[in-house]
C-alpha cells in the first residue's frame, strides 16, 4: 500500500498524520501493533515476545538507556537519574500513528513501542522498540526511523537530574517536522 491511501485496521478506524504539508491517512493494526506507557521498569524480553512471528525472519529491538553523563551549559555533568512525563493518551495516539506510518513504508510484521514515564536511573531503559519482518532489511530500517520519529514527534518530557541541579531537556530531534517514511518497495 502507498501513502495517500486510507488503511483501515480491523474496526474500520483510520488516522491522520501530518508529515510537513502532506496529510497521510493510515491506521496501527492493534492486533499486530502493541504500544504502551509504563511506570515500571522495561523488560526487554517481554517486548520482544510481542512482535514474535513464525513468519518473521529477523525481529529488531532498540533500547534507549539513561547515560552517565550530559553537556549542560558546555560542561560535562554527572547524571543521578532522569524523570518522564507525558500526557499517556495523546502519547499512545503519536505511537499509534508511527505504527501506522510504518508499515506505509516497510512490509513488517509486528511493532512494539513501550516507553517508561516516572524515575529511571543510570543504566535502565527508557525506551523499547521491537519490529519483525520477513527479512532483516525491513526490520532495521523501521526501527531506526521510529525511535528519530518517536523522540522528535510523541509528547513525552524528560528532566534530567545531575550533580548540582536538575533541567527539563528537549531532545535535539524536537520540534522538527515528521518525516514521511520512505515509499514503500513493492516485492518483486
């Protein structure tokens, strides 16, 4: 299917997404796209069993960790520990919505997408996302363009606690327009 189309998923619900001037009808397919916000700890391996298909060749995961350190004001700080916020349903509707622009542009099976909201210290994860497809190419690339859309698009806050102070940060990829993910290449 290519963008401009409206995809429907199984109630016969579709979604808009802006991608600069463009309008992009899609729909997340929820039986095969899971997407959450939790206040406990992320288990990689339980993201990964959600995207877990017999006809999956390669599943992809990306973990966003909190780092030890930062640059604040030009200086190198060490981080204690970072805090999320987000407003949850607006949150899971963005990630729905990237869900949907995947697999305008890749020929994926099942997509995961969990985030943590409340304190997450150095070392633990932020983030997961999980993508299977058929064969690794797919997987790869939709991964990676979902965790730049994720941290530039989906509403959620991080302030970052360090030795002498603490400041609520915007990541770099904020504020930018959405990126339309690529047309997607018809099998042969």
């Amino acid at each position: 299917m290519r963008f401009g189309k409206t995809i429907s998923d199984v109630h016969g619900k579709s979604a808009s997404f802006h991608f600069g001037a463009a309008r992009i009808t899609m729909a997340s397919r929820p039986e095969l796209d899971h997407v959450d916000i939790v206040a406990t700890p992320l288990v990689h391996d339980d993201v990964v069993k959600l995207v877990a298909d017999d006809g999956a060749g390669a599943i992809v995961t990306f973990i966003g960790t909190t780092r030890n350190t930062f640059e604040y004001e030009g200086i190198l700080r060490n981080v204690d520990r970072l805090e999320y916020e987000c407003y949850e349903p607006m949150a899971k509707a963005k990630m729905r919505q990237l869900c949907g622009a995947i697999r305008t542009g890749w020929d994926v099976a099942k997509i995961a997408m969990v985030h943590r909201t409340g304190t997450v210290g150095v070392g633990e994860s932020s983030v997961v996302i999980a993508v299977s497809s058929a064969h690794r190419r797919e997987a790869l690339e939709a991964t990676h363009w979902a965790i730049d859309e994720l941290k530039a698009t989906v509403p959620i806050w991080k302030k970052e606690f360090f030795e002498g102070g603490e400041v609520w940060k915007e990541n770099a990829e904020q504020r930018r327009e959405p990126r339309t993910p690529p047309p997607r290449k018809e099998s042969a």
